[in-house]
C-alpha cells in the first residue's frame, strides 16, 4: 500500500519525488557569509577612519567602543528593552484586536466601510510625533501614553491587511457552505477567516516590527523609562557610546523579532503556497 | 449495511425565473414543470446560459423562483435546502484543511458528530483513502473532484446535485469519474442531477437526460436511457446509445445551438 501510495504522490504532485538539486545549504552559507563578510569591513573601516582621524568619542564612537559599551552595561540595556517590549507587546495586542474587529466590521456592514475607512485614513495620516504631546496630555505619563503610542503606529496594517483578506474570500467557497445551512458566523469562521489569515499574518507581521519603533517614540516623550528614555538621556549626557549601544541593541531586537513573526506565521500557515517550496524540498508527503 | 438515506422526490411547477436588470428583465427560465422520482439519476444537458445551473440553484433553494412552486419530497422549497449534497465545476476544496478535514465539513456546520468513520470510508471507496492527510495542493485534479464528491456524499444526502463537475478535467480522467458516479449512483441510493455539456456523459450517467433550449429555459425533451447498471464505458459505441445521442443533438441542431 505504501508503493501504491508512492506511486500516486508522485502523479500527484511530481515536484516531490524529483530528485532536484537542493541549494538550501550552499544559499545558507552564502546568505551569511556575504553579509558578514561586507559588515567586517564596513566596521574595520569605521573604526580605523575614527581612530585615524582622532574623532571624539561624544560626536563618533569606534565600534569597539560600543561592543565594551555594550558589555558593561548589558543589563542596564537588557533591562530598559524589557520594559520597551513590555510596552510594544501590550500595545500590538490592543492594536491586533481592535484591527481584527475593525477589519471584520468594515467587511461586514458597508455603512460601517463608508463610515469608519475615511477616518481611519485620517488618522494614519496624520504624522504620529506630531500628536504624541496630545497623547501625554491625554494618557499622562508613562506606560499607557506609550501604549497608545504602540497602538497608533500599528493599528493600520492590521486593519488594511484584514479587509483585504476577508474580502478575497472565494464567493463560490461561500455559497457552497451556504448551500450546506451554514450560519453568518460559520461562513465568518468556516470560510472568510482562514482565507483572510495569510493576509493577516502579513499585517501583523508589519505592525510587530513598527511595534517597538512606536514604543522608543513613545518613550521619548512620554516616559522615564525604557530603551527610548535611555537613548534622550545618553545624547543628553553626550554618551554617544550608550546611544550607538542603544541603537544596536534594538536593531539586534528587531531582526529576531521580524525572525519570530516569520517562525510564528509559518506554523499558523503550513498550506500557504509560500510554504509549499520548503515542504517540497523535505520531500515532504506522508 | 449502508445506512442508505431515503433519496426524495423533486417536483416543479409552473416554474419561472426572471432576473430584472437596468437594460431589461433577463428570462432566465420559461415556465417549466417536471417531476423527478426519488432515487432517480436525471441529466441535464443544454447549451451555456440555457438556466442549467439558475434551475439547480432554485432546487436548492440558494435563490428563490420569481413565479411557480418548487418542492422536495412533500415540502416546499423555500430557503437553503440541508438535505443536498452539492458539487460544482471548481472543486472548492479549502486549501488550509485537510482532505479529511474538508470531507468533514458538512458535518461540522451541520453539528453532526462521529462521521469520520463514514468519510474514510468514502475515501477509500474512491481510492483517495492514502491522502486523507495531504492538503488539496498535492492532489492531481481527478483525486480532488473525487475528494469533493465524497464531501458531497458524507451526509448521506437525499439529493445530490453535481453542476458540470467534470469539465475541468482531462478526457481519461473524465472517464473514470464517470464510471465512479455510476458507481455511487447505485451504491447510494441518492437522487441525483447531473448538469452537464456533454451529450456523452448526460446519457451515460443517467437514466433520464431532460434537453433543455436556450434563454428562456424551457425542457425540449425528456428521454428515458434503458441501460441496465453496472454500465461499461463500451456502452457509449452501442447503436442503441449513440441514437439517444443522435436524437438530442438534432434538437440542438434545429436550435440552431449546433450549426457546421
């Protein structure tokens, strides 16, 4: 049974039992030599020009200024990018359930669509620093200003990225569940979501990485705290040095947070065609 | 054995769709009566927009008749019909589920427990049983029409409406579904109606082929096929069937669907 099995795989989906050269592990290498390759001497030539040209340090750093930097005060920067991310988590969460629930009201009910969309792209428009003193009038501050903060550099792609979603639902998909007695909400949980959610894991997958960047700009003016407040603080003291580990800590950050987003959509999506080239290279089946 | 479900009987009256438009009212379907027996495998074959596919959406009660009266059984159809099983030209497979998943839909929105037994049961009846786990994207196309007719199946419907199922498909695979929907035809016990363009096929699996004209639709004839089942695909070079063949095409032919 197994061979028959085989055999149908294999007029089933060709690609699986091909035996294709797999470039996986060469890009790999390449995809991060390369990189590190032009990064070193990038740096190298960074901290010789600094060191050549006897820079300051408050205007410009060496980068192995920054790395000492960095391991002095690890925790001192570990401990404020906790409370950013703190502050970005619980922001992005408000954010992705008022932009589910937005999204589905605007799909739902054309009124609410006509209603609601112009404002919402009023309200993205609108360049965010400029309304952040209106928020520490509002919030106080603190924790919930930046919050807010959170919430208005991400609450758009979820909401965009949802509509677009729950609209390309297959119209046909509908009335056949339709035809089977499905109830609104069933259609909604049956048919519309899982085909919206590609679409939704790519907004939120934007909205984690503006997350933190809301957050540090939040902080900059709302808080006393965190990585944002760390960073107002050192180019104040003209601690160059701890700004540049600030900001590299964060890059740090962002790049495993974009890698986290990615882990976390491809378990949410294992059918996505995006997904399908890797589970063919597994040779992949039963 | 099977738990076979009492198929039911179709019944249309007087029945008339008109799709009022900006530039006119659209006649989709002249006043058309007919009566269906239960258990009975009824084709439909016509040209494109004669209201084949307008007429199985009243029968299933997915859009209601502008004039005329449709019932199933002794009821009168007047929202959604449950009790259908529905295949249509695209699969409609959900690609984020399963094939069991998507065979066990049905049940799912109609809250019928443990028919997981009966859905695999199925797949291994139409040979789909190996790939019960593999996402649709990894079937060929005959497998996933096979997989969509078993979801159509898993409730055991009193009716079961396929419209053009089959024309997405190769020649040689539409053979073998053929021969698969006659199987189901006699294991099931499910009144069926095929919708379909081939004059072929409509005669093969079916032992009634209503003709219908173009817009308005009306039925231009009603043949009765005498094949004895199981039927062979040899069947289709007997003297016998290509004369019911012969005898609708020269209804199209006056038609003037098929002039050449």
């Amino acid at each position: 049974m197994t061979t028959a099995a085989t055999e149908q795989m294999a007029e089933a989906a060709p690609p699986a039992n091909a035996k294709t050269p797999v470039p996986r592990s060469g890009s790999l290498f390449a995809g991060v030599l390369w990189p590190l390759l032009s990064g070193a001497i990038g740096l190298a030539l960074w901290e010789g020009l600094v060191r050549l040209f006897k820079v300051p340090l408050f205007i410009l750093p060496p980068p192995s200024q920054v790395v000492i930097t960095i391991v002095d005060q690890w925790w001192y920067l570990l401990s404020q990018l906790a409370i950013t991310t703190f502050a970005a988590g619980l922001g992005l969460i408000m954010a992705v359930v008022f932009g589910l629930a937005a999204g589905a009201a605007i799909t739902a009910s054309r009124l609410v669509d006509r209603m609601l969309t112009p404002w919402l792209v009023i309200a993205h428009a609108v360049p965010k620093v400029v309304i952040a003193p209106l928020f520490l009038v509002w919030f106080g501050f603190g924790l919930q200003s930046e919050m807010f903060f959170v919430v208005a550099f991400t609450f758009f792609p979820v909401i965009v990225n949802t509509v677009t979603g729950l609209k390309s639902a297959d119209p046909e998909q509908i009335l056949m569940v339709r035809a089977m007695g499905a109830t609104p909400g069933q259609v909604l949980r049956k048919i519309q979501f899982p085909s919206a959610l590609p679409s939704i894991c790519a907004g939120i997958k934007l909205a984690v990485t503006l997350a933190p960047v809301g957050a540090v700009i939040g902080e900059f003016v709302a808080s006393n705290k965190g990585l944002g407040h760390l960073l107002i603080r050192a180019v104040g003291d003209m601690d160059t040095s701890l700004a540049f580990a600030a900001v590299t800590v964060f890059s740090i950050f962002g790049v495993l947070l974009w890698r986290l987003a990615e882990w976390g959509e491809r378990r949410v999506l294992p059918w996505h065609p995006s997904q399908r080239e890797a589970f063919l290279l597994r040779g992949g089946g039963n | 054995m099977h738990g076979r479900s009492a198929s039911a009987s179709i019944s249309l009256k007087n029945i008339e769709k008109v799709y009022p438009g900006p530039a006119g009212d659209l006649h989709a379907i002249a006043p058309l009566s007919v009566e269906l027996a239960a258990g009975q495998a009824v084709s439909i074959v016509g040209p494109s927009g004669c209201g084949k596919s307008t007429l199985m959406r009243l029968i299933a009660g997915l859009d209601p008749p502008t004039r005329g009266e449709i019932r199933i059984g002794q009821e009168l159809v007047t929202r959604p019909v449950s009790d259908i099983g529905i295949v249509f030209q695209r699969d409609l497979l959900l690609e984020w589920r399963n094939v069991l998943g998507n065979v066990l839909l049905p049940a799912e929105i109609k809250g019928l427990p443990d028919l997981e037994p009966r859905a695999r049961e199925l797949l291994r009846e139409f040979d789909v049983d190996a790939f019960a786990s593999s996402y649709p994207w990894q079937l060929s196309g005959g497998m996933r029409q096979r997989v969509a007719i078993a979801r159509a199946l898993l409730t055991r419907p009193a009716l079961l409406f396929l419209d053009e199922p089959f024309s997405a498909l190769d020649a040689l695979t539409r053979d073998q579904m053929n021969v698969l929907l006659q199987h189901v035809q006699t294991s099931e016990a499910v009144t069926t109606l095929l919708i379909t363009h081939s004059i072929t096929e409509a005669i093969f699996c079916a032992d009634r082929v209503l003709v219908m004209s173009g817009r308005p639709g009306a039925i231009m004839d009603d043949i009765r096929v005498p094949f004895e089942r199981p039927r062979r695909l040899a069947l289709r070079e007997t003297s016998e069937f290509t004369a019911i063949g012969r005898r609708i095409r020269e209804h199209f032919e006056k038609a003037g669907v098929l002039v050449g």
